[in-house]
C-alpha cells in the first residue's frame, strides 16, 4: 500500500467547536487544535493509518461473513420468513440508539483503543457461540430446529450489535483525530477501496463454499462463519498499530485553554461570520446546532427511504427468482468491484467540489435503483446482463453515498465531543433504517401494495423527498447552495459540449 504523506497542519481546525451537552461552549484556535494534535508524530500518524487500512481489510471478511448475502442465505435455508429477513438490516440500526450511552462511557475512558478492543472483542466472539451451535447440529449432539436456529441468530445478531454500537463512535472520534482533514476524502477513498477489493475477492469464494459444502448450505456457512472469526480477531489485532488517544486528556485540555482563549475568540469570531456562515454563532447545546440538526432530518429520512427496500435485494433473488447463492455472491462480487473502482475517484472529487454536491447528485441515481427491479425475471438476459449491470451501478453509487455522508458527518460535527455528535447521528439514523426495514417487511407480505416489486417503487418517492433537506446543510468551506446549482449548471453545459 502507498504511503501517504501527512502533514499535522493539515488538522487545523477552523470551526468553532461546542459542548454537546449544557455546559459553555469551547472554541479552540487553530494553534491550539495543533498543538493538541502535534504530539502524535508524524511517523506515528502513518503506521496509523497503514493499520487502519488493514483493520478495514480483515473487518470486511468478517462483516461479509456475519452481514449481507451470506446470512440471509442461511436464514431462507432456515425457513426464515420476509419479516425475520428484514430484521437483520432493523436489529443492526435498531441497537444504534445506544451510541449515545457509548459515546458517554467512551469520553469517560482513558484510552480510545481499549474502549473500542473491548466493545468490538466482545461483538465478535458472541458470534462463536452461533458457530457451535451449527457445529453442534451438524454432528448430532444437539435438538434445536430450524426455527429455534433462526432464533438463536436474530439473538446473536442482537447481542453482537449492541457491544458494536456502544464502541462504533468511540472509533470514529478516533480516526477522526488520527485521518488529516484535507486527506479524508482521499485516505477514506483508498481504505474502502482496499476493503471493496476484498469483498470482491471473497464474497464469490465464500458463496462457492457454502454453495457446494458436501454437509449442505447450513454447515458450510458454518464453516465460512469460523473463517469470519479469525478475519475478525485479526482486524483487533492491527488496531495494536494505531496511535491511541486518550479523550480525558483531550477533554481536559480544551476546558483548561478555553478561559485563556475567550476574549480571542470572541474577537475573532466576528471576522469569521463574514468567511464562514456554518462556523458562526456557536450555541451551548447540539440542540441549538441548526446545521447539525438539518443534517440529522436528512440522514434519518434518507436512512428510512433506503432501508424501506434495500435489504430485501437479495430475498428478492433468492426467494422470488430462486437463484442459487453462488450466482448472488458472483452479482454481490460485481457491486464491490464497482465501489472499489469508484472509491478513489469520489474521493478526491469530494475533496475538489465538497461532500453536499456528489450526495445531492449521486443521490438522485440512487433513489431510483429499485425501479431497475421490477421486471427483472429468471430469463438469460437478466441473469447474464441486467442483473450485473444493476449491481455494478448499486456499487458505484452507493459507494459515493456511504463514503460522503461519512466525510460530511466529521466536516459538521466540531471536535470537543465529537464521539456524541456521531452517537447522535447513529442513533436517529439506526432508529429510522430500522423502522424503514420493518415497514419494508410487512409491505413486502402485504400482496395488496403488489409484493416486493411494490415495496420498490413506493422506496422511490421516499428517497427522493429525503434530498430535500440536504440542500439546506452547510459544508465547511464548501459552496452554498446558490454557487451548488450554478456549479452544476456549468457540469451540465460541459457535458453538453463533451457530446454527453
């Protein structure tokens, strides 16, 4: 993997910051953030992020093995119905609600890494206990039925996402600290990239085993599940490399500057309303944080409008047009290669023109992914070009989409409490892609809004009106939303003389 070159000035920070809670708010200067930051050298801040990257790798094995295709394969060998289908995207999202209480325990630890070895340790090795549960089955020595076995995994899914919730923000404040500002677009870009490539790789061999395992598809995803395990124990293993932060310490320092900096500060940030409408008027609650809280109506609706069809993709091919496993893994293959392809290219756009303009863009391709659906069948032709095409054009866009709202999540949210402006973002969006997922379900049996090809065209009206707030975010450093249109009016005049 390249190297990149960091810079620690490139974790200056111009935005003023704020308490999350009802305490005053604290505006560091530039000097400060960097001073804070500058203890963390340079050679330091690249093995970080080398073994971030490889963090992301292993982790993606193991997300493979416990999320996605793979599960819900074994769910539909179980039995399971459409509703138990969707809640393994609603348990997930659900449990996000508890990021807050994470994020409260995660400011009171003193070390970002042991937090998050904890909380994610745990989360993994529930997830063993499911693995000899099928070992178990498979060798006779136990009388559970394929109900109770659905049970048992909608159970550990439960208990697994919990301990992933409460360490999910401590881990973005971390590498929100740890990633350069102006490389995030670009770091982020190359490290999914990297993970989409093993998802490219993987996810077609893990459905070759399961698929033509001689014990039947359960036992080799059992099979498949162990081999998650070990990707999962190596992913803890590479967060070793990763330079730790203490929050406590970071906390402390920015209460004890905050009194030596106010009339600074104030002085300054008079100047600053005139550079930067999303920096000004900092307000003691994240309650008051207009532009946070718009970002929070976008996310949330667009968490429910995509939810509302998109995990019922794959019950649609495997239920509906009874294809077999390997075929969905080989589409699934095609979908991670076009978001690897794509990544890197979103990324440096996104540092170019800003996050707000590629999701507004992007978005509106996205919203309209589940009409591609309907009308697909078992012919020759969807198998062998519609059905590929329209995985390749889920993974090139949504790869913009995850990537984007990631990057504009850490532009908005200041740096003091960082970890709860993400619990927070976590939570509304957990709550409603689980409420999106479990309406999805119910539809989806209801065969008076026409099935799942219903359910996909309803999906397209919503996720086209959850845009709507996102024109109202304010980007650091980014255009309004007068300079967004005029831009895109230039795109389009371009592509127009391009022969586009």
């Amino acid at each position: 993997m390249q190297s990149v070159q960091v810079n620690t000035e490139f974790f200056e920070v111009t935005e003023n910051t704020q308490s999350a809670g009802l305490t005053p708010v604290l505006s560091l200067s530039p000097t400060i953030q960097k001073s804070q930051l500058q203890r963390i050298s340079k050679n330091a801040i690249r093995r970080s992020l080398k073994a971030s990257t490889m963090d992301g790798m292993f982790a993606s094995v193991f997300e493979i093995t416990t999320t996605g295709i793979l599960l819900s394969n074994f769910l539909v060998e179980l039995g399971a119905t459409p509703v138990q289908i969707g809640m393994l995207s609603s348990i997930p999202m659900l449990v996000n609600l508890l990021q807050p209480l994470g994020a409260y325990f995660s400011e009171r630890a003193k070390s970002r890494h042991s937090f998050c070895l904890w909380t994610h340790g745990v989360a993994r090795l529930i997830w063993l206990f499911l693995a000899i549960a099928i070992g178990m089955i498979s060798w006779g020595k136990s009388d559970l039925d394929n109900h109770q076995l659905v049970v048992l995994t909608l159970l550990t899914i439960l208990a697994s996402h919990i301990f992933t919730a409460l360490g999910s923000a401590s881990w973005l404040s971390w590498m929100a600290m740890l990633v350069p500002r102006q490389l995030r677009g670009r770091y982020f870009g190359i490290r999914n990239s990297i993970s989409s490539f093993t998802r490219l790789l993987y996810v077609p061999l893990a459905g070759l085993a399961v698929s033509c395992y001689p014990g039947g598809h359960i036992q080799g995803y059992g099979l498949v599940l162990l081999l998650g395990l070990i990707a999962g124990a190596a992913s803890l293993g590479c967060q070793f490399f990763k330079a730790d932060i203490n929050p406590q310490s970071h906390n402390y320092s920015e209460v004890k500057t905050f009194s030596q900096n106010q009339n600074q500060n104030q002085n300054q940030s008079q100047d600053s309303n005139l550079d930067n409408p999303v920096i000004t008027n900092p307000s003691p609650s994240i309650w008051k944080d207009s532009n946070f809280l718009i970002f929070l109506a976008y996310f949330g609706l667009w968490m429910f409008s995509f939810n509302l069809s998109a995990p019922f993709f794959n019950l649609y091919m495997l239920d509906t047009l009874n294809l077999d496993v390997s075929w969905v893994t080989i589409y699934g293959s095609f979908q991670a290669g076009a978001g690897m392809l794509m990544l890197i290219l979103w990324g440096k756009l996104a540092d170019k023109v800003g996050n707000r303009t590629i999701l507004f863009l992007v978005g509106i391709l996205v919203a309209i992914i589940p009409v591609l659906w309907v009308g697909i069948g078992v012919d020759s032709l969807s198998i062998w070009l519609w059905l590929p095409l329209i995985h390749i054009f889920i993974g090139g866009s949504t790869a913009a989409i995850d990537l984007c709202n990631n990057n504009l999540q850490l532009s908005i949210a200041p740096v003091r409490m960082q970890s709860v402006y993400f619990a927070l973002t976590a939570a509304v969006a957990g709550a409603s892609g689980a409420i999106g997922t479990t309406i999805g379900g119910f539809i989806a049996e209801n065969f008076f809004f026409g099935g799942l090809s219903g359910l996909f065209l309803i999906s397209v009206g919503f996720r086209l009106i959850a845009l709507v707030p996102l024109l109202f975010v304010q980007e650091a450093r980014r255009q309004s939303l007068t300079k967004m249109f005029k831009s895109l009016r230039k795109l389009q005049l371009v592509a127009q003389k391009s022969g586009f």
